[in-house]
C-alpha cells in the first residue's frame, strides 16, 4: 500500500512539474482557457510572449491592459473546439494597423456556445519559440494609439 501511494504522488508531482507547459498550440490553449476561467492576469501574462510586453510606454501598457482585460469578461466552457490554423507567409494579419513585436505564425480559434443562442470566438495568433509557443499580441500603430489617448483624455 505504501508503495502505491509513493508511486501516486510521484505521479502527481510528475503532472504538476509539467501542467501548463505550452509545448504545443492545443497546451497553450488550455493554457489560456484556464487563465481566462480563473480571471488570473498573471497566469494569463504567461501565455503570452515576454517580448510583447517589452518597452512599452504609460500609454501603450495602458492600452494592452484593457485589451487583454476583455478575456474576462467570458468564462470558457468545458465544452469548446480548438483550431489551429497556419498563417499565410505573406500577410500579417491587420496589415498596418498594428504592430507585432514577433511574427505570428498560426492562429488559435478557440470556438464555444456562449449562452443557449449564442456562440463565441475568440481568436489569438500565436508562434514558437525554443519549442514553446506563446500567444502573440500586437500594438496598435503610432497613430491609433495618438488616437486612444486623444479619446481616453476626453473622457477624463
């Protein structure tokens, strides 16, 4: 009986060395998904790739927060479908519109029904890094962002 109980719990420390590990694109989504469940910035910070974070002014670190605020505002079932689909080499996605600190290589749809009529997507684009992969979040170009201070003074 001791040896079984040492055998599970060398089992479950094994499991918790390597949960959460973003190894492939559908960890990183559950990855995600979890964060998002359990209204965690810190956990969702994780998934996404340091360099986004990276020299980011008042105003830009601003606009990221409330962008990635808006993943709390749903809870993910555990009913969903995951897709992850390659990007074309040519194109970024949003064109000029933004600026992305690493180049996405895939996106990540993560699809599920958000109420008894009603379905929700919510899209990532992510790449790999030294076999880890991280979502990827761009910033809004100079002048979108001259913009979103402008309106965010007016409202003050």
């Amino acid at each position: 009986m001791k040896k079984v109980m040492a055998v599970l719990v060398m089992l479950t420390v094994a499991a918790s060395v390597y949960a959460g590990k973003n190894d492939t694109p559908e960890a990183l989504a559950e990855q995600f998904i979890a964060a998002v469940n359990a209204k965690s910035k810190e956990k969702q910070k994780e998934t996404i790739h340091p360099q986004c974070f990276a020299d980011l002014s008042s105003v830009q670190k601003e606009y990221l927060d409330e962008t990635l605020a808006r993943d709390f505002r749903k809870t993910i079932p555990d009913k969903r479908t995951v897709k992850v689909t390659k990007l074309d080499e040519g194109t970024l996605p949003f064109g000029d519109m933004v600026v992305w600190p690493l180049k996405p290589t895939h996106q990540l749809e993560i699809e599920f029904n958000a109420g008894e009529n009603s379905s929700s997507n919510i899209i990532r684009f992510i790449a790999k890094e030294k076999d880890l992969w991280f979502i990827i979040v761009p910033m809004i170009n100079d002048e979108n962002l001259k913009k979103y201070e402008e309106r965010k003074k007016s409202q003050q």
